[in-house]
C-alpha cells in the first residue's frame, strides 16, 4: 500500500478543510505547513500593499522561515499532496521555502489550491519550472464548496 501524506499551508481554515477533505477520501495523513511567524489578520490584507503578504508576495526572493515538518513522513511518502491559497497567482513563498529543502526531490507531488476566483495554472507553471526534480502530477483548484466527488475525481485522474 502506498503511503500519502498531504501538507497544507492554511491561515483562514479553507485550505485546511480541503485538506481534511482530501485526507478523509484518500487515507492520506495531514501534515499542516506552519510559518515560524505567524500571520495576522493584518498581514493577510492583500489590499494593503504594506501588508507582509503583499511584500512577500511581490519579493520573488522572500523565504519566510518555517517549522520544519517532519521529514521522516515525507521520505516515506510515496504520494504528496501539497495544498495552499494562491497569493497573487502563485503559491505562498513559506511553499517555497519548504520546497527548497530537497524533501521532494523525485517524489511525486499533486498540488492543490483553494481560491474562490483564481486559477491554479500560473502557480502549477512557476512550480514544475521552479522545481524541475520534483515529479508534479495532476493539478487543482477546490472552491469553499468542494464535494467528495470533486476530490475522487481528482484523485482518479493522478492515477491513470
């Protein structure tokens, strides 16, 4: 039987619901993605261009730190799925910040969003580019009203 683990960045409790969805359909365990300073309601304000998601976001270079997973799970891990919001298009940079750990390289790795507008597309591109010895499966967007369905059918497409 192969072994699935999910990390998930989540600050408002969407990300983490899907999550727990994913995990409920697929067996796999939940591994939340903690950034070392948590954000505030303040700094989520994507309409303040002062806020710290606004100036992370837009510093191609911002690696906020993280508590670091336990990478004992993640190396057994035949399957990851790998869940945030998408900021501006793209994934949080505390992802990329794990992502450049090298706990990843040549595991297969599905990523999943949570975006009520937002497509996954952008975020999917700059990731398969930006870590090229990862092996990125199938892609997807989950909205607030995401089914069991919509999850198996996801999951069913990775594994075809």
């Amino acid at each position: 039987m192969s072994k699935q683990v999910i990390l998930y960045f989540s600050n408002t409790g969407h990300t983490k619901a899907v999550a727990e969805k994913i995990a409920a359909v697929s067996g796999a365990q939940l591994l939340p993605i903690q950034a070392e300073q948590p954000y505030t309601a303040a700094d989520l304000d994507y309409n303040d261009p002062t806020s710290r998601t606004s100036l992370e976001t837009h510093d191609d270079t911002s690696r906020p730190g993280i508590v670091a997973p336990d990478k004992r799970l993640i190396a057994q891990a035949d399957t990851i799925y790998l869940g945030s919001p998408i900021w501006w298009g793209q994934v949080p940079h505390v992802v990329n910040t794990l992502l450049e750990t090298g706990y990843f390289r040549c595991k297969d790795v599905r990523q999943f969003c949570t975006s009520g507008e937002t497509p996954i597309d952008k975020s999917t591109a700059k990731l398969t580019t930006d870590y090229p010895a990862i092996n990125w499966g199938p892609s997807h967007r989950f909205t607030s009203a995401i089914t069991g369905q919509e999850v198996e059918a996801w999951l069913k497409a990775g594994n075809q």
